[in-house]
C-alpha cells in the first residue's frame, strides 16, 4: 500500500526528509525478485558470507547456559569495556577509560546517538564523498546539514588537506569520515591523516568522527592509522568500531565507541531513554572476539583478498569500468560515467541510479547507485559472495551491456 499525500503529510517533517537506506532498499527489491521466481545475484550488501568464528558463537553458548537474560548496563558490561580497552590498547595505540566506551546496538545507533548529542539546529557536518550511505540522513536527523566535499577515482577517493580547508565555515561543527572506506576500500594513512589533523588544528572547535568498522579488512598496503592516536586530536575525536563486518557478525548488532568522556556520557544518558543497553548474549560472545588475537579472523581477509583480484580483473575487462584498487573492506567501487547517455535493450542510461536498475532487471543482479553514498559516477559492487556468484554476476553484467 502506497501511502497518501495525506498520510505523509500527518508524519513529522523529520520523517519524510529521510531518504530510505539505498542498501537496503536494494536488497529488498532484490529479494522481493527472488520471491517472484527470478535469480538474482546480490552483490548490494556490505554483509560477509561467512559464519560467525565457532570460538565466538561457543562463547554466546555458553552465556546462555549460564542464565545470562537480564537487563544490561546501558553503556555495556563492564567486562565487555575491559575487552574494549585491550582492543583499542592492542590495535589503535589508544588509552580510554571505562566512562569514555558506550556499547549500543550496532556502528550506526553508536554514530546515531553522537550527531543526536552533538548537533544543533544549523551545524555542519563534513562528509567526504563517497561516504556511507547512512551519514547523510542521520546528520539531517540531528537538525545537522550535511556538506559533501567532492573526491574522484583520480585522487584514490580521498579527501585532500585543501579541500578540508575549503570546506570548513563558521557553522562546522563536526567532520565523518571512514577509513577503510564504505564505498570505496579507500584507505587513509597515518601521513594523509596527519595532513588532516593540522588543518583541524586551525579550527579547535570541530570534532571528529573516525568510523573504523572495516579496520581488519586490511590488505596489506597501507597499514590503519586512527586519527584519535594524535595526541592533538585525542580530546576531539570519536572513534566508532563494531564486530559486524571483521567478524562476520552483522545480525549480532554491537557496537561502541571511544569517544572525550562528555560525549561518551551523553550518549549514555540518550541510550538510556530509547534502546537501553544491547543484547547481553551479543554482548558476552564479543568479549571473546575482541579478546582473542584478529589474526583468528585472517583467514576470511585473505579470502576477501583473493575474490579482489577476481572482481577487478572481470570489472576492468568490460568497457567503460574504470576501479580503483581497493586498499580494505570488501567493494569495488567503478566510475560508470562512459555508460551515461547510452541505450541498452531501449533503457536510456542518464545517471547512476538508472544505471544500477538496469542491472537489475535485465542482468538480475543487485548493486548500488552511488547517488546513495554522495557520488554519482559510480556504483558500488560488493564482493562479500562466493567466487562462483561473482563470476556469474559480473559475466551478465557484461552481456547485458553488450
């Protein structure tokens, strides 16, 4: 059923200024597709087709054997931040105390809940384009205005110093980024980051948002660097983190952040009035992921790796997919724009959006617009599927443009 303008319009105006998530939305088109009897690939999904570890899913077990079904502490267990601590200690060179974690249910609530304590009506919000498709409109959620600075498949997607500068006004308040990059496997280095610091330092009231949720999805050529492990930007940098895409945990919804303890303890007292704290057995079985060492998880790293390699010698086969190399995460992200003005099985091609759903209805595989993460000369390809479904995708997607 299709709402009525008089329905819409008896929601609040915050509701209906919210796009509805591209991902999403794609993967329910896709498997309303499957459901009608079509076979379609998805490749739209930031999701690993992996199983969760066996030593992590026996630690969640064994929470529940052990009556664990009460209430939790709405920051998160206090042995859960004590995993946290030696995470953040061990990986990021990082030092945080008990009252600077918050554990919510998932990166996006823990991303959610600091625009909601740190935006006012009117603050700007930095977004380097491509960025994650829900930053956006939890920025606009907060009364915040998003502002995206542009970055091209000749810069590696990534931000310079001079554009921040040019960026930044009087009413910026914050600026997100993440790194290894949802879209585009782009990765920061400590250099570049350092880069980026010393325009901040210019302007002491911004703060910063490092999401670093694909942090282990690291292929080995620029090593991770967090911009809060500057001592100069420690006080004004939340780092988000989560076990949903390293470990292949993405329904067990946990996340949390390190963040200056004010902002940790208003995300608290937020998390308090509408979700409390996250689901206990999750959040016993993340103990044990974060507490082991991440080279338990290497093996599905280098799988990703290998399935890079494939997707990108199949992509730069066709003509008019030009990719970067992803450095991290697990997608491609293709500037399409020599598609643009074409006309396939008598579908005109004028943007990106019509691009992706011309994959899906006459290639029957499922991607995503890059209108959605701020750019829109690309799409976004996820190879988190196996090395079969890959193969098959990108060879319809060729005859269908053929």
């Amino acid at each position: 059923m299709i709402p009525s303008v008089q329905m819409t319009q008896e929601l609040s105006e915050r509701i209906n200024s919210v796009t509805p998530s591209a991902t999403l939305e794609m993967a329910a088109k896709a498997r309303k597709l499957r459901a009608a009897g079509k076979d379609i690939i998805g490749l739209s999904l930031g999701e690993p087709d992996f199983n969760t570890p066996d030593y992590i899913k026996d630690a969640a077990i064994q929470a529940v054997n052990d009556d664990y079904n009460s209430y939790t502490p709405v920051d998160g267990y206090v042995d859960l931040k004590n995993a946290i601590i030696i995470k953040f200690k061990r990986d990021n060179g990082l030092t945080y105390e008990h009252s600077q974690l918050v554990v919510s249910t998932g990166a996006k609530q823990a991303l959610y809940n600091v625009a909601q304590v740190v935006l006012n009506k009117g603050d700007e919000v930095l977004l380097p384009c491509p960025y994650w498709v829900s930053y956006s409109d939890i920025v606009k959620l907060a009364d915040g205005i998003p502002v995206e600075i542009p970055t091209s498949l000749e810069s590696d997607f990534k931000m310079t110093p001079e554009q921040l500068e040019a960026a930044i006004t009087p009413n910026t308040k914050m600026l997100w980024y993440s790194s290894p990059c949802n879209p585009s496997g782009s990765i920061y280095s400590e250099k570049e980051l350092r880069a980026l610091a010393d325009v901040l330092q210019k302007h002491p009231k911004i703060i910063v948002v490092s999401d670093e949720i694909y942090e282990h999805i690291n292929y080995g050529v620029t090593e991770h660097a967090s911009m809060a492990a500057f001592e100069d930007m420690y006080d004004r940098t939340v780092t988000v983190n989560g076990v949903a895409k390293a470990f292949a945990m993405t329904g067990w919804r946990i996340g949390y952040i390190g963040a200056p303890t004010y902002i940790a303890r208003a995300c608290n007292k937020l998390q308090g009035q509408v979700t409390s704290g996250a689901n206990c057995i999750a959040q016993r079985a993340v103990i044990t992921a974060l507490t082991e060492s991440p080279s338990k998880v290497q093996y599905m790293v280098d799988e990703f790796k290998a399935r890079r390699k494939i997707i990108l010698g199949l992509l730069n086969a066709i003509p008019g997919f030009k990719c970067n190399e992803p450095e991290g995460a697990f997608y491609v992200y293709p500037d399409i724009t020599a598609h643009f003005g074409k006309t396939y099985n008598g579908v005109t091609i004028h943007n990106a959006s019509d691009f992706a759903m011309y994959l899906l209805e006459y290639a029957n595989v499922a991607t995503v617009t890059g209108d959605a993460f701020g750019n829109g000369n690309c799409i976004r390809i996820s190879y988190a599927a196996s090395e079969k479904e890959i193969r098959e995708a990108i060879s319809r997607i060729q005859a269908a443009l053929n």
